[in-house]
C-alpha cells in the first residue's frame, strides 16, 4: 500500500461543502487504499486530488464518494442501465 504523506490542495473553485468533499475524497481514497486497490503513488495522488463530485454534480457529495458505482444511464422504465 502506497499513501501520501500529505494531502494536496482542492483543486476546485471555494464553494459550500467543499471541506466536506475534502473530507469525503480522503476517507475514499483511505478506503480504497487499504483494501489494496491503490498501488501507486500517482494513482493515490489523483484520487485525493480529482474531484469526483464535479463529474456527478446530480448526486449527493455522500454519494459521489461512496465506495459504489454512480449510476448515469436509465431505461425509460427508470431502471439503471449497465
């Protein structure tokens, strides 16, 4: 398991919840981590660097930074396409 010493600044705009955001990407990325999946430096440094929220901005933060797949694809019978 590789972690970074220090936590890189947000790089997104000031905006309301972004320490929550902070705080969520970091507890993800700690996750993910220690269940082995992060091998690399630059791979941990992206994680706790990219805001995932932004790709997601319909979901809850909690949900952009739950350890889970977002969905984006829906039937017209509003069922989650895979």
């Amino acid at each position: 398991m590789i972690r970074s010493t220090g936590r890189p600044a947000v790089t997104t705009p000031p905006t309301t919840g972004l320490d929550e955001a902070g705080s969520l990407r970091h507890q993800l990325t700690d996750q993910l981590a220690d269940d082995g999946h992060i091998r690399t430096f630059a791979v941990d440094k992206a994680l706790r660097t990219v805001p995932r929220h932004a790709f997601a901005p319909e979901v809850p933060l909690e949900t952009a930074y739950a350890n889970d797949k977002i969905p984006t694809l829906y039937t017209t019978e509003g069922k989650v396409r895979s």
